[in-house]
C-alpha cells in the first residue's frame, strides 16, 4: 500500500474526476487563447489599428485586390506599379495562403451580414491565429506525453516573445498562419506515424499544402519529416505505420503542394526538396525488402538482398549528384549556403547580408525571447530521451535542427520558439508530475523512476482507499514539495511578467508610426513617414514613378499608391542594384538613370535632423557595396571612405561620397536648418555640410522634379532594441 | 485622356487665333527692344510682320516696361532684341531671363552685338562659340566696291530645312559662329567659304595673317562655311530662339541694296523667312493623338498580353500659316514607332495611311515578355517641331486559362496517366474477383 503526501479526497468517481479534469482542460486552453490573443493587442491600443512594417504592406494590399476582385484576378494579377517598368507577376509570385485565409473570413462575415473592413481582418488575423497555435501545440505536446503537459506547452506558446514578435496585431506577414500550419501538420504526422493512419496522413498532407501556400518556410516541413523518418529506418523501427504515414503525406502533400503556382515543379527540380523524394524511394526499396524477407528464408538470400538494397540506394544517391551536376535539378540556394556559412552571404550576395534579420542571432535575444523556457529546453530533450518513442524522435530531431538554425538567422527564432515550448513544458510537467504526486514511493522504489504517464487524476482515484498516514517531513514530505512547487509557480508567474513586458516595449511598435518619451515621460507619436507618403499620394500625378531605396517600396506602393522601381520582393538583383548605382552616383551619372526609368521623384529617408539612425545614408553603403556587385568597375566601395578608412560625412567625406546623389539629397539645405549655427547630424555625430548645391541639370530647357520629403524620426531607446531587428543594416 | 482634352483647349485657342488673323501657332504677340532712334531703320521688317498679322510693341532699351516676364507667365508670344549695340536691354531682360522666356514657351530672335555684351554668354549656352569681340566676318570675294565686311551671300535651295522658298542672295555683315555639338541647333545661313573672321585693323585684316593662322594649324582662325550666321535653335519644349550675327541683316538700307545689277537682295524675303521659322509659322507639327487597340478592335486594352496583335496609329497635324490653322500631314516618310521596355523591343516605321489624312498606323505583334512597355513615337528632325509621344501599357503574361489546355506534345503523358488509371482498375478488379474465387475454391476443397 503506498502512503500519501497529503490527503487526497476519495469520496469521488472516477467519471467526475475525468469529466471535471476535461472541463478544467476546455477552460484553461479558452484562457490561454484570450491571452494570447489579448498579449498581441498591446499595439493597437498603444498606436492604433494600423498595417506594420514592410511586408505586411504588400500583403494587405493584396488581400484587398482579392477581396474587391475576387480570385481569379488575384491570381492574374499583374502589378505594372512595381518594380517599374518591368512589373510583377504577383498571382505567380506571392505565396496566396494568407490572403486566401483573410480573404475567405471577409467573405464569410460578409455572408453574415457582418460589414468588417479588410483592414482590421487584417490587422487581427495574426493574434486569432495565435490561438489555433496554443491549441495545435497543445494537441501535439499531448501526443509527447500528456494533457497536462500539453497545457502548459499551449500557455508557453500563447505568451512567448519569439512567437509575438512575429505575430502582434497588424504585423500581417506570412509567419502570422504558417506557425499555427507548423504545428498542426505535426501533430498530424505524429498522429499519423502513431496510428498508421493513412487519413491522417492526408489530413497532414492537405495542411501542408495549406503551408507550402501560406510560407516558404514549408521547406523545413519539407525536409524535417523525411529526416524523422530516415532517422526511423536507420534505427530499425521500419514499420508499416511509418510506410503508410509516409507516404501517403508525401505523394498528396507533393502532388497538392505543385498546385500553388510560386512552387510550381520545384518540389521534383530543387536540391531542397529532394531529401523528401529520396526517403520516399528508400521506403519503397526497404518495404519490398521486408517483403521479400517475410517470404523468402535463405539466409544468403537474405543477405544478397540488404546489399541490392544498399546498392540501389547509393545508385539513387548518385543518380541525385549526376542531375544536380548536369543541371537537371536546381542546385541549392544563395539563401541555403548561408545556413551553412554564416559569411557566405555577405561574401557572394550582399543583398540577403543587407537584411538583418538574416544576420545571426545575438545571445541575449535567446533569454529576450524564450527566458526561462531556454534552459528548461535541454532538460525536456533529454526527458526524451528516456523514453525515446518514435515521436520523441522527432521532437529531439527538430530541437537539433531549429536550435541550429536559430543561432544562424535571427528571423529563425520562430521556428525554434514551438519546440522550445514543447520540451521546456515536457520538463516542467514531468517535474510537477513528480512533486504534485501524493503517492509515497516505497523506501525501496527509486523516486526517479515514478512513472511520469501518472498524473495527478489518474494517481488519486488509484490511491483512493490508501488509509496511510503523510508525513509533513522529508524527502518526500509535504514541504519538499511545497518550496518546488511554489519555486515552478514563482518562476511560471515571472514567466509571464517578463513575456509581458517584453511584448508590450519591444515587439509592438508598428514601425511605421514611431513613439518617443519626452523628459517627463509625455509620449510623442511621430508620425513622419506616414506623412510623406501622403505627401507623395496627395501632390504627385497617379503615375509619378518614385526611386527609393528597396526597403521602402512596399510601403509607398501601398500608402502613397505610386509606382516603385524596387520593392521588398528582392528577386532582381540587378534592377536594385541599378537604384544602388543611381544613389552613390554623381548627378551626371545618375540623371541618365534616373531617365531610363522614368523616374519623376526620389525618395531620401533622413533622420540626421533628431537621430533616427535607419536612415539612408546609414544604409548607404549597402547600396554601393550591392552595386559594386553588378558594375565593379563604375561603383567602389573603398571610394566612399576617407584616406583613414572612415565613413564620414563631414567636411572630410571622400569626393565620391560629396558627389553622390544620396549624400546631396540628404544634405541638400539641411544646414539651413540651424540658422547659421554648425549644422550637427545627430545620428553620425558629425558636423554635416553647408552649401551643398543639388545642380538641375540644363540641357535645353527642361525641368526635373526631384523631391525630397523630409523624414526625421526620433531616436529609439534601448529598450527597443529588439524590435529593430527587421531594420535594415 | 489629358492629352485629348488639353488637345480640345488647344483647338480653342486655335480657332480663337484665327478670329485674330494670325498666322503663328502660338501667339501674335510681339516685343520688339529696338531703340528709338534706329527704329526706322528695320521698317520694312517690321511692315512685314505687321502684315503677316503680328502686334508689335516697341521697347527702348533703357525703359522698364512693359516687363516680358510678369507673375511668371510671359506677357509675349515673342520677343525680338534688336538693340545689339545697347550696354544693357534693360532690367529684365538679361541672359536668365530669356532662357526662362524659352522655357515658357516664348520665342526669342536675338541680334549679336560685334563688341562684348552678355549676349555673347548667352549664346555659348546654347553652343555657339562665338570670335573673340571685335572681330567680324571678312569676305574678300566676290570683288565689290562694299567694305569688306558687308559679304553679299548666295542662298541655295534647300540649304536649311528652315528656309522654305527660294531666296535671293542677302547682304549680311556682322560675327559668324562656330557651331556646337548640340544636335538642337538648326544653322540658317551659313557664311561663305572664303569669309573668315578677323579685326578690321589693316595688318591684322590681311590675307597674311590668314596665312599666319592656318600654319599654326588653324588655331584663332574663324574661316570657313561651317561657321554659321544666323542659327536656330529649337528647344525640347518646342519654342525656337534665333541668333543673328549682326542686326544690319534685317535693316531697309541692306534690303534695298542690289546684290547684282538690277537685282534686289534677298534680306527682306530672308527676314522674313527667319521670323516665320522662329515664331512657330513654318515647320510646326503636333501630335493630335495617339490611339492603340488590339486587331480587329475598336477600344484601346487596358493592358496586352503577350503576342497579342497590336494597332498604333496617330494622328498628326502641321500648321498651315496661310490659313492659320492646324491641317492633318501625312508627309511624314521617316516615321517610326518603339515599343520599349527600358530597351525597345520592338522599333518599325509608322507609314502614313492612304486615304486617311494625316493618319499613321502600324500594328504588330507584343513582344513575348512582360513588364510596363511605352508606345514611343519620337520624331526629331532639324527644323521642325519634335514629336515626342509616350504611351503606357502593360504587357500581361495570359490569365491562367488562356493556355492551350491540350498539346498534342504531351500525349505520352496523357497516354501514362491514362493507361495507368486504366490498368489500376483492372488490376483491383481482377484482384478482388479472383480473391473471391481462391477463396470459394478453397472452401470448396475443403467441403470435398
């Protein structure tokens, strides 16, 4: 007979215990939902109901060409305003999923009669979705070890910073869904692998077509469950559950996933998707080798058949090498080398460099976003370990791999922050199994071995008619139990102060509209970009063609709704590097450009005047370095330093930099400003030019407009450190 | 759209013009600084302009008024300086201002003093390289009992598109330019081959120190036909500036003198001439509109897909100064038509069509490649009005069912997916009957 800690009540059956713990159950994941969603409102309340950022710019304005026109011209959509003049191909280009989702819930609440704008379907879509994360991550911890653990995974999800920087409201990107489709079509496969269901094994393909629609991150999908499954085989646990969830995944999955035109035949022609196929075959040949072996006794024959196997395999492997080589297949991507070598991209293709959230991740960002989920998550991968079923393969798998990846590109983050919250709620509830258990191991049992699949319900009805007397003392006493558990529930609670805080400082700042703190705390909302954009939309004809650098080309595409020569999009190399050259040119040079492409007006983010340090001549070198690529012979770098080696703006600025388009245009009259006094640029801390002269150029008679709306922003605090990270440079 | 309505203002204005009788295209209004005293001297060009329906308005050199450039709109369709030898053309005439009065569309006729003047600055903006001051043009030939520096010169036809008649022999004495390589410029008259520019003292005058200058390899020497005369020059927004090289060209005493016996000069014809092209009478086309829309269609796309037919046409007009009014023109041999994107894809001749006048219209095939193209129609030739057209319109990729749905190409992969279907469901069927029978045969074994 075990002793009890404490006393249990024993007087219930065992259906209200189940049916009380399955309400319990309901109502923490509804709270867990409001506040996931309620922790991603801090922005619209401390701003307002406003698109994000960059991409979310393009997106929303894509769902509203969906929304007014319907499908079919979303998907013929051909956008002439960008990337002037060669235009984009959006319905081709553009992965649909997450204006298709906006798209059909605007339709549905118009059925209902419910007249919600676009806009704030938009702007809310990402915290909804939030919710459906904490539940998908519930159901797939639930598959690791338990309901319990399955909540508390649910809550760490729901509030952790790594998700909410990519998911507050009005941050309207792709990540907003794909994580909630993540999650999903895991639980799915883990479902299917458990059951050998080959239904779950479609549901989980038709979730990863919806994936492959809504996110280019699909590819880690992609290649984490053939990794999963090659890992299986390698470990002997070849199983017909794993055939039939297998494949039937991956001939759906694939077949659906070529529907979405921006993927096309890449899942049969790229490196990257090629890893699927190959374990696709290997489960074939090893199928038909269990076959074969289930019939045949010989022990040669035996033998002959795992070296065909082998052969066949390493034949495959090779015929792979052989089409890549010849060029049959896609060879890997820019963007996939600098997974590998961190200094890659800067070396080979500045322009993926120039994006910092494609620089890797900073230590202190790790404890920013995940605290004290970080070191709870090596404790839940060993936990694991212990048990080592097929599906903690593949949460030890995916810990591996996203743990990698997260310390290569900051934007990875995401992908680590659900399986960080898985095992870190593995561990925990394993440890709160353990103190929270009222049964007094014998002296004898080992208190490690307590089997972690008994949780508290099931333990008191079991001990129910236990009549032995508990101890208040000892290793298992009463107050062991207490300083851990009110330790977890202080830890838990700070948890959740810090995610708050976090969220509220760091990730909610729309970066369109920026905030400052005057000296006695008065905040002050600049609002200086949306400003100029409205200045471009309100004083420019409807076709006025603006240049600007690529960072913002989203933005005016879809505030000022004029024509752009680059945008966010980056697929043409040359053309931005061709608004590099135009920039870091002189006037002569660039003016010829700027012609070619019928440029009307420039655009010059400056923030010298009260120190907003993204501004342009901060990016600027960026801009020569991505047209030193292209025209290496026009533009260098090294011209733009002093004799010293320093990037300058002042009166010791290099000739090239004084002669550049962007150095004039930002310094253009900027002393006047000061009245005389020496002009100071307060981001460089540099004294800044006078009598800079922006010469029109007079061939004949002709008038050039060439604008320059003025953007000076305030200067971000440290506390904000976090939310620059999609800044640029 | 706009180009259609400001086309329509335009006819207004036009129909209005032709109430006023006047035969340029954009206005009759004309300043003239001449001053006082020597007005006289220019009265036979003056009478011509009047009669061709001018309003002319004298201005001394020295008044301040009536001002050319008022509330940045110009108060004249044209101007003409005639006071060469003035230090100063007054207040607000000066070398800004008249680039200013171009670019608002005014047309300028400038006579270039011999000495220094900040004329001579304003003519090097526009590539002409002028001598040194006090140098004119020398001519020794043909033998004549005028001073060397009054050259009678002899006019070809067709010498410059400018001038449209034949034209008598014209006295000329003044400074000669040397031209430029700005293709904007139209020379008018040019200056005899055997003329050069020198100083008139006696020593430097000489054929010696022609001779001098050319054995130091033509450095300092002016000589020659490629120095012009009198030189037009147009500017991209269409008004025309004409630079004299001497004002004496347009006086009556040189418009009544006989270059041969019994046979009048040319200079009041001449003048003329030289007024008609400056003030927009001759030469002067415009675009009425363009239109484009796919073959066998009336209505313009709003965008073409590729390989899509394609029909430009356009309409143009040229200015009748008889009539005063605008004429359809299909005269037009040489032009042409690009269809651009960054490069021109697509560059053909825009013929004229027969029995539509003043219609020009081709049609062709887009181009198998997407982006934001222009119809471009750019017709620039020396003398006359630049042409310059630019249409937007995007060339679109087909929507996603305007491919061929069935190829006869892909046949052995419609006969693969097919067969496999076929033998699939045969397979299942002959499985599933021949279970039945195994199993009804081993049953019935059993039973034996």
């Amino acid at each position: 007979m075990p002793s009890l800690a404490y006393p249990v009540p024993t007087d219930l059956s065992p259906a209200t215990v189940k049916n009380t713990a399955s309400l319990f159950r309901i109502v923490t994941l509804a709270l867990i939902s409001g506040a996931a969603i309620a922790s991603r409102l801090f922005s619209i309340i401390n701003f307002e109901s406003v698109i994000h950022e960059f991409d979310p710019w393009f997106n929303y304005r894509a769902t509203r060409v969906l929304a007014s026109k319907g499908f079919y011209e979303f998907w013929n959509w051909f956008d002439p305003t960008a990337w002037y003049p060669l235009g984009r191909v959006v319905g081709g280009t553009v992965y649909p999923g997450l204006m298709a989702t906006s798209g059909v819930i605007y339709y549905l609440l118009q059925a209902l009669n419910l007249p919600v704008d676009i806009r704030n379907i938009c702007v809310l879509l990402a915290p909804g979705f939030s919710a459906f994360t904490a539940w998908a991550t519930y159901m797939f911890t639930k598959e690791m070890k338990d309901e319990s653990a399955g909540l508390l995974a649910a809550a760490f999800i729901g509030i952790a910073p790594g998700y909410i920087s990519r998911s507050v409201a009005g941050s309207y990107d792709n990540e907003a869904i794909a994580i909630f489709l993540l999650m999903f079509t895991f639980y799915l496969w883990i479902k299917a692998l458990k059951l050998g269901s080959a239904l779950y094994g479609t549901i989980a393909a038709v979730f990863y077509f919806y994936m492959v629609a809504a996110w280019g991150g699909y590819v880690f999908i992609t290649n984490m469950i053939p990794v999963h499954a090659l890992v299986l085989i390698f470990m002997g646990r070849f199983s017909h559950r794993l055939y039939v969830a297998y494949c039937s995944w991956y001939a759906i999955g694939t077949l659906s996933s070529m529907q979405v035109p921006f993927v096309g035949f890449q899942p049969v022609s790229t490196s990257e998707h090629m890893g699927a196929l190959g374990v696709f075959g290997l489960l074939q040949l090893v199928a038909f080798a269990n076959l074969v072996r289930s019939h045949v006794s010989s022990q040669n024959f035996q033998k002959l058949l795992r070296i065909a196997v082998v052969a066949i395999g390493a034949l495959g492997a090779s015929a792979f090498v052989f089409l890549t080589y010849t060029g049959k297949i896609a060879p890997w991507t820019g963007r996939f080398y600098s997974l590998w070598d961190t200094g890659y991209a800067k070396k080979y293709i500045p322009i993926i460099a120039s994006v910092s959230e494609h620089q890797p991740t900073a230590w202190p960002s790790f404890f920013m976003d995940l605290q004290m989920l970080m070191f709870l998550f090596p404790a839940g991968v060993i936990l694991c370990f212990r048990e080592l079923r097929d599906e903690h393969l593949f949460v030890i798998i995916y810990a591996v791999l996203s743990s990698y990846f997260a310390g290569v590109m900051v934007r990875l983050m995401l992908t680590l922050t659900p399986v960080v919250c898985v095992s870190a709620a593995i561990a925990l509830s394993s440890l709160l199994d353990v103190y929270l258990n009222p049964v007094e191991p014998d002296e004898e049992q080992d208190a490690v071995a307590q089997p972690a699949k008994s949780g508290p319900a099931d333990a008191a009805p079991s001990t129910a008619s236990s009549k032995s007397t508990s101890s208040t003392r000892g290793i298992f006493g009463i107050d062991t139990r207490l300083v851990v558990v009110f330790n977890t529930l202080w830890m838990l609670s700070f948890f959740v102060f810090h995610c708050t805080y976090v969220t509220s400082t760091a990730y909610s700042s729309p970066s369109v509209v920026l905030a400052s703190q005057g000296q006695d705390g008065s905040q002050h909302i600049i609002d200086d970009f949306r400003e100029a954009y409205y200045w471009l939309r309100q004083n420019t004809e409807e076709d006025a063609v603006v240049m600007s650098w690529w960072d913002y080309g989203y933005q005016i595409a879809g505030m000022a709704d004029r024509p752009t020569l680059v945008d966010n999009n980056t697929w043409n190399n040359t053309h931005i590097a061709t608004v590099g050259k135009a920039m870091s040119s002189s006037e002569e040079n660039a003016y010829p450009i700027l012609r070619k492409h019928d440029v009307e007006y420039v655009l010059v983010i400056f923030g010298g005047l009260i120190g907003y340090s993204g501004d342009d001549i901060n990016k600027f070198l960026w801009m020569v370095r991505i047209a030193q690529g292209v025209w290496p012979d026009e533009i260098q770098e090294s011209n733009y330093f002093t004799p010293r080696g320093e990037y300058r703006v002042d009166e010791n600025a290099s000739k090239t930099m004084k002669e550049s388009l962007m150095y004039k245009m930002s310094y253009y009259r900027f002393a006047d400003l000061f009245g005389g006094n020496q002009a100071v640029d307060r981001v460089r801390n540099q004294h800044a030019p006078k009598n800079i002269e922006l010469g029109l150029p007079r061939r004949g008679v002709h008038v050039r407009k060439l604008d320059r709306p003025y953007l000076p922003s305030q200067e971000r605090g440290h506390a904000r450190a976090g939310s620059e990270e999609r800044e640029r440079l | 759209m706009f180009s259609i309505r400001r086309w329509c203002l335009l006819a207004l204005s036009v129909a209005s013009l032709l109430c006023a009788d006047a035969k340029s295209s954009t206005g009759d209004s004309v300043l003239v600084v001449v001053d006082p005293k020597n007005q006289d001297q220019y009265s036979t060009f003056f009478e011509g302009l009047k009669d061709g329906g001018y309003d002319l308005t004298f201005r001394s050199p020295k008044a301040e008024g009536p001002v050319v450039i008022e509330d940045d709109a110009p108060n004249f369709a044209h101007v003409i300086l005639l006071a060469p030898e003035a230090r100063n053309l007054g207040k607000d005439i000066t070398p800004q201002s008249i680039v200013q009065l171009l670019s608002r569309k005014t047309n300028v006729i400038v006579a270039l003093p011999t000495k220094q003047s900040p004329l001579h600055s304003l003519a090097a903006e526009f590539s002409l390289i002028l001598p040194p001051p006090n140098t004119p043009l020398i001519s020794y030939f043909p033998k004549r009992d005028t001073p060397s520096t009054l050259i009678p010169i002899k006019i070809e036809d067709h010498s410059s598109p400018a001038l449209t008649k034949h034209i008598e022999p014209v006295w000329f004495s003044g400074i000669p330019a040397s031209l430029g390589s700005n293709p904007l410029l139209v020379p008018i008259l040019r200056a005899p081959s055997e003329s050069f520019a020198s100083e008139t003292t006696v020593t430097s005058g000489s054929a010696d120190a022609v001779a001098d200058s050319v054995e130091r390899g033509g450095e300092g020497l002016w000589a020659g036909s490629s120095l012009s005369l009198v030189t037009g020059f147009q500017a991209t927004n269409g008004a025309r500036i004409t630079f004299v090289g001497g004002a004496e060209i347009f006086s009556d005493e040189l418009a009544q003198k006989e270059t041969e016996r019994h046979r009048q000069s040319g200079n009041a014809a001449f003048s003329r001439e030289v007024a008609a092209w400056t003030f927009q009478e001759n030469l002067v086309l415009r675009i009425d509109k363009v239109e484009h829309h796919p073959v066998n269609a009336t209505e313009p796309n709003e965008q073409y897909t590729n390989n899509d037919q394609v029909v430009f046409s356009t309409y143009i007009s040229k200015w009748n100064p008889t009539k005063g009014k605008w004429e359809p023109y299909s005269g037009l041999k040489d032009l042409q038509l690009e269809f651009t994107m960054l490069d021109p894809f697509i560059r053909t001749s825009l013929p004229p069509v027969r029995g539509a006048p003043g219609k020009y219209s081709t049609s062709f095939r887009a181009p198998d490649r997407h982006g934001v193209f222009k119809f471009v129609v750019d017709y620039k030739r020396k003398g006359w009005t630049s042409l310059e057209s630019s249409t937007t319109v995007p060339v679109v990729p087909p929507r996603h069912d305007g491919y061929p749905r069935f190829l006869s190409a892909a046949w052995p992969y419609y006969t693969g997916a097919i067969s496999t279907s076929v033998a699939f469901f045969l397979f299942s069927t002959i499985w599933l009957a021949g279970e039945v029978n195994e199993r009804k045969r081993s049953k019935g074994s059993k039973a034996e």
